[in-house]
C-alpha cells in the first residue's frame, strides 16, 4: 500500500513539473515599427514596471533574440554557425530554457531567481530577465561568443523599441553565483544578462 502511495505521489510530483513547461504561441513575425524607427528609439533603461508579459510577447521576443528563422538558421548569426548559445529566461514563477525549435519554455527550476541575474535593485523586481550562456565546447574563443552575445541582445533591444517595451542588457552580474542557482555544468559560461519589461511611468 505504501508503495502504491509513493508510486502515485512520483507520478503527481512529474506531472506537476511537465505542467509547468510553458508551450508558448506562435510567434507573430509581422507587424512592429519599421526598422530606422525601431533604431531611433532604441535605449536602455533602468526602471520598470512589474506588470508580467504575457506568453504571447515572450514568444515573439525571443523568437526575435534567438529563435529560427529558416531551416535551421537563427534570427541571430554565429560564428561559423555554432549556434553556441542557450538563453535562459528567469520569471517570478520560476526558471526556464528557451528551446527554439519547439518555441517552448523548458522548466529548470520552479523558483524566482530574478534577483541572481544581476546586482541592480531593479533586477529582481523586472517581470524578466535573459540570461546568456554559451556552451565552450561549441565557442571556445570567449571574444567570438560575447560578440555573438551582443547580436542577440541587440535583437532583444530592436523588438523592445518596436513594440514599447524598455531593456538593458547587463554585465554586472555575480556569474558564479547565479551559474550556481542556475546549475549550470562545467563547460557553460554565462556571457550577460538582459532585464526586459515595461517601461515605469
């Protein structure tokens, strides 16, 4: 009878964590500024409002970042094509890994990490933070991953001006620590982060 107990408590224990995954809609790959406005407006920004964004931004942003744009090729360039990077998302209801080519959220941990993202008061108050981990195996030079960093952080800045939304992408950051909270193995490195939300009035 115990047994049986256990068994049907594992059985809730990992339905509950696959619920938790978040399959995100399909991305919507028209509409936004055109492409000088969306530049002229880009900035960075420090201040932002709580309000969580819905599944439906959170596909289409990070589609934009790092998401497939054609048979398997990013939005994103790498280089030699290494596709080395894995982003991390970090929201108030827990952690999660991008995985772009089932545009899903795979759950890492069902904490709020926010605050590990960065050293910054507003880190852990933003609805998200993006976290960029690269695997060295992939990318063993660390100059060519942080340039390829800097592509997908410059894509997550365009989609934020396009569509009203306030980011800066960050290096203050304890990595040690949050690689840590992440769990990440040997051989990942985390290159920055970036805190995306609305814009505080």
């Amino acid at each position: 009878m115990k047994k049986a107990a256990l068994f049907a408590a594992a059985l809730m224990v990992s339905a509950t964590a696959f619920a938790q995954n978040i399959q995100l809609p399909a991305p919507q790959k028209s509409g936004g500024k055109p492409l000088m406005e969306a530049l002229s407006q880009r900035k960075s920004a420090r201040e932002f409002d709580a309000k969580e964004l819905s599944d439906q931004t959170l596909s289409n942003l990070l589609w934009a970042a790092y998401g497939f744009n054609r048979d398997g090729m990013r939005t994103a360039p790498s280089a030699n094509n290494k596709q080395e990077f894995d982003v991390y998302v970090t929201l108030k209801k827990g952690l999660y890994l991008y995985n772009a080519k089932d545009n899903a959220l795979e759950l890492v941990k069902s904490e709020d990490l926010r605050s590990k993202a960065g050293k910054q008061g507003f880190v852990g108050t933003a609805p998200l933070n993006l976290v960029y981990v690269y695997n060295t195996a992939k990318m063993a030079d660390e100059k060519m991953a942080y340039a390829d960093c800097g592509f997908i952080a410059q894509n997550v800045y365009l989609y934020c001006a396009s569509e009203g939304l306030a980011a800066v992408v960050r290096g203050f950051v304890d990595k040690e620590e949050l690689a840590k909270a992440i769990g990440l193995k040997p051989g990942y490195a985390i290159t920055l982060s970036q805190t995306v939300g609305y814009p505080k009035n």
